[in-house]
C-alpha cells in the first residue's frame, strides 16, 4: 500500500488531465514486496533520468532490513537520492521510506516523520533529524515525509493540491471513496472540502459546479436540475448533508476565493468581485469581513 495508495492518486489525477508520467524503478531484479507480491522486471534507478520539479517516492521496507548490514550496503542509492536532492527533485518517503531518506544524508537538520512506531527508533539511529511525532506528513523543503502506509495517500493528495489545486483533488478523493481529506498536522481549512465529507452524489455535483462557476449567476432551478431534484427537495437535502444552506454555503466560497485573489497586485477589487460573482467592491467588503 505504500506504492499502491499514492500511486493510485496520481493516476486518477492523470485521468482527470493533470500532467503526471509514472514510472517505476528499482535497486535490483526480482523485487518481492514484504506481503510476498512480486513486481516483475523494473527499470534500475541509475536509468531514470529525472529533473528539477519531478517527484521521487520511495516506500517503505521491513523494519529489519533497514537495520541490516545488507541496506547499509546501497551506497550508490543513497548517493543517488541526495543528488537528486540537491538538483530540485522533490523526495517523498512514505513510512518506513524516510529511514532511506535518513542514510542518504538528506534528512539532516530537517523535520521529519515516519510511522509512530518507529519514530523514537528513527531519532535514535539518526541524531542529527528533527523527527516529529503525531503527524501524518510533514515537508521540508523539497522533501515530504509521511507517517504510514495510508498517510501516504494523504501526502498524495496534499502534493497533487499544492500543483493543480482543491478542485481536482477532492474528485480524486472522491473517485478513491476518501471523503474526509487529512491535512498534515490539523484539520483541513478549506471550506471547498470542510463541507463535503458525506457520499450524496447529487450534492457533490453541485458543489462542484458551484466551485468551478462561482462568477456565474446562479439560481435555485438551476442547481436543483444540477443534482436531479426538486427545487424543495434540493434545499431540504443539501442542507442535511453539508449543515449549512446553499446561500451560506455560496458565501463561504466566495469569502474563501475572495482571500485566495486578495492578495493578488495585479487584480482590483473590482475584478475580483467579478470572480466571485458579485456586483460590486461594496459587497465583497461586506463578504470579507463577515464572521
């Protein structure tokens, strides 16, 4: 699950257009996972030509053989990895993956993670890491780490935002049947996905509409047809699955977007009430400051 789980987000964010390649590579033939499921002839990572911006994940391994004579015998991996490292590849470890992270000599000074279990272990091993404990990822840098095998899909998750934002990551939380998003260290903010952690089809529909056209005028038939619904029966259900009306929901992400282009030189406050679907700066002042 450590490559399977991410991996399946990156996949589902290539379905959903976002420009990702993935490829596989290994530090030997007849690689066999620690559950015995075999992964079949790879590409050696010498092979792998990779560039500033591009994305390394490494997994984790059985906790004895990261303490064995054998590991600490890769050299050249480690060696690889931190020259990836200091050319702008940004290096993610899920789980137990940070221990390789820690003998490639990248880690030192920085924050880092790994599964509770081995933290304490991890600190031991490698003095000079900041390891911290009670987090599911954390980054440094250019360098993520996560806490265990379905923290790694969070961390996914969390990267893929960061590239191409919220929007597309909740569908692809959504197609991997993951609708309440964990943040690294607290609870998700965003009021695009703090609203959306039920399973209603019809609700997520609108909701995503709502996100993607929120500079259009938009009326209560319109969004009702959206979700296939009466106009009553649409009001009723929306609020039971969200806990707020549409209208206040609709202001939330107005207030939300209204923060992401504030701070925006190039934009006025006029054009950024147009974004938002408001009429005029007066009432994105109102907006803005409301509680």
């Amino acid at each position: 699950m450590d490559l399977a789980g991410p991996d399946q987000v990156f996949l589902e964010a290539i379905e959903y257009g976002a420009p990702f390649e993935v490829q596989y590579c290994s530090t030997g033939k007849n690689i066999i996972s620690s559950s015995l499921v075999p992964f079949g002839q790879l590409q050696h990572f010498k092979k792998m030509k990779l560039s500033a911006g591009d994305l390394l994940f490494i997994p984790g391994a059985n906790i004895d053989y990261l303490l064995s004579p054998e590991f600490k015998r890769n050299n050249d991996l480690f060696k690889w990895i931190a020259t990836l490292n200091a050319t702008g590849v940004m290096i993610c470890s899920i789980c137990t993956g940070a221990f390789v992270l820690a003998e490639s000599g990248i880690l030192n000074n920085r924050n880092c993670t790994t599964h509770w279990k081995r933290t304490s272990q991890l600190q031991r091993l490698y003095p000079r890491l900041h390891v911290l404990e009670n987090l599911l990822f954390t980054r440094d840098g250019n360098i993520y780490t996560s806490a265990g095998v379905a923290s790694g899909i969070d961390l996914a998750l969390h990267i893929v935002e960061e590239m191409h934002g919220a929007i597309i990551t909740h569908k692809i939380a959504r197609e991997l049947v993951i609708y309440n998003r964990r943040s690294g260290h607290q609870k998700q903010q965003s009021e695009l996905l703090e609203f959306r952690n039920h399973i209603h089809n019809g609700i997520h529909k609108v909701q995503d509409w709502l996100q993607e056209n929120l500079h259009e005028k938009n009326v209560l038939p319109q969004l009702a047809a959206i979700a296939n619904m009466s106009d009553r029966n649409f009001t009723r259900v929306f609020k039971k699955e969200t806990s707020l009306t549409v209208n206040a929901y609709i202001t939330l992400l107005r207030k939300e977007k209204i923060n992401q282009l504030i701070h925006n030189p190039n934009l006025s406050r006029a054009e950024i009430a147009g974004f938002c679907g408001l009429k005029s700066e007066r009432q994105l002042s109102r907006i803005l400051h409301s509680k």
